[in-house]
C-alpha cells in the first residue's frame, strides 16, 4: 500500500523525503496520473498541497510565483512576463492547467517541459528548502542538480525580462518534438526524449538526440537547428 505523508511545514516535508527512499513530492499530481509515469506506484507521496506555496506577487522589481502555482494561474496573470506566460498556455487542456504547478513542472526536469526553456532562458532563480534550510540558486544549477531531494518553494524572475517561446509537434494537441525559449542572450531548447540545454543558440549541439514517438533523430536535430 502506497503511503502519504502531509507535513505541516517545508522543513517536515522536505526530513520525510529524506527518511523514505524513493517517495516523492505530490503537488498537482498530474505525473502520477499520467500514463507512463516516471513515479513508481510504491512510491511514497509527500502531500505539500497543504503548504502556503501558491500565488503571484511583485517583489523589488522581480516577479515571485509559489512552486504550487497552477500553469492556468500563470496564464492569465497580468505581470508575470509575456513570455512565460505563453509557455504556460502550452499545456494540453484548461483540466491540466488547472492542475500542473510550476514546482512540479520544473522539478520533474521532463524533456517534453514548456516551461523549463522559458524559466532557463529568463536566468530564473528559485527558492528551495533542503536539509540544511533555505537556499537561492539561479533555476540552471537547481535544473542540474538531478536527485535532488529539496522542496522547490517558488521561482523569481525578473518582471521586466522579455523573451520569445516557441514549440513543434506534429500536432497541437501533441507532446512538442521540439521547444524552446529564447531571452537575453540566452537559448533554451528541450527536445523530447532526448534533452534540455541551454547557452548560446548552437546549445542544441550538445543534445543527444534520440528516436521516439513525436520523431526520429534526425528530423528533431534539424527542427532544434532552425528553431530561432
């Protein structure tokens, strides 16, 4: 039977993640019910739904959204930059932005993400809780550090920054083969099945591109090639 856990503060949530091997947090939870899901189903869930990590507010000239932000939340709000807005609006449905949260967007480090490019791109930096309390990092070396068991407590980003986003599918309602996000000086680019980078526009040389249902190899190498 699977456990779950709801802790009353971050420190709590993020000491019970440390002392069950292979649990996860539970935010929107629209991994868990996805088909495929990475999350095993003896996993158990950290339920940090109950934790005062939601909102949009302007802080000293940067924007500050809480990790369980929904992506519909983001959409419509009228300062979160342009930008990352209109990566937010690439969820499938209204049902699934209603529930996905940047935090979890962000922490499942997914290479099909819309969001990750943007937040990469916008040089974001994220707040988290780990077991030596809190931290700031830019949101790359949080993006970098895989296994990380701290608690994403919300992402800052600039309110001013602009951006360009863009994504491929076969389909609009499909996973995007190909996206990315460009801000500043900065590419983005996460390719489905094979990666996320991000530098200077020739970033996607680095992406090990691999075969899988949204393309071949070789047609997703060319659309990161002429994708900016």
């Amino acid at each position: 039977m699977r456990s779950i856990f709801h802790p009353a503060t971050a420190e709590e949530a993020v000491r019970l993640r440390h002392e069950n091997e292979g649990s996860v947090y539970l935010a929107g939870g629209t991994e868990i019910m996805r088909l495929g899901s990475s999350i095993l189903p003896e996993a158990a869930l950290i339920d940090v739904t109950g934790l005062d990590l939601r909102g949009i507010r302007e802080e000293d000239g940067d924007i500050v959204i809480g990790s369980l932000t929904t992506l519909e939340e983001i959409r419509s709000s009228e300062i979160v930059p342009a930008f990352i807005r209109e990566a937010a609006s690439a969820a499938a449905s209204l049902q699934l932005r209603n529930a996905a949260t940047i935090g979890g967007n962000f922490a499942l480090r997914r290479t099909d993400s819309f969001m990750i490019p943007s937040l990469l791109a916008a040089e974001a930096r994220v707040l988290i809780m780990c077991s030596k309390g809190l931290k700031e990092k830019s949101a790359a070396e949080y993006f970098e550090k895989t296994g990380c068991r701290a608690l994403l407590l919300s992402v800052r980003v600039r309110k001013d920054r602009d951006g360009i986003v863009k994504r491929i599918s076969r389909a609009s309602h499909a996973h995007a083969a190909v996206s990315g996000a460009f801000s500043e000086g900065v590419y983005a680019y996460a390719v489905s099945g094979s990666g996320i980078v991000y530098g200077g526009n020739d970033a996607w040389k680095k992406i090990a591109f691999a075969d899988d249902l949204t393309g071949s190899a070789d047609y997703k190498r060319y659309l990161a090639s002429v994708l900016f």
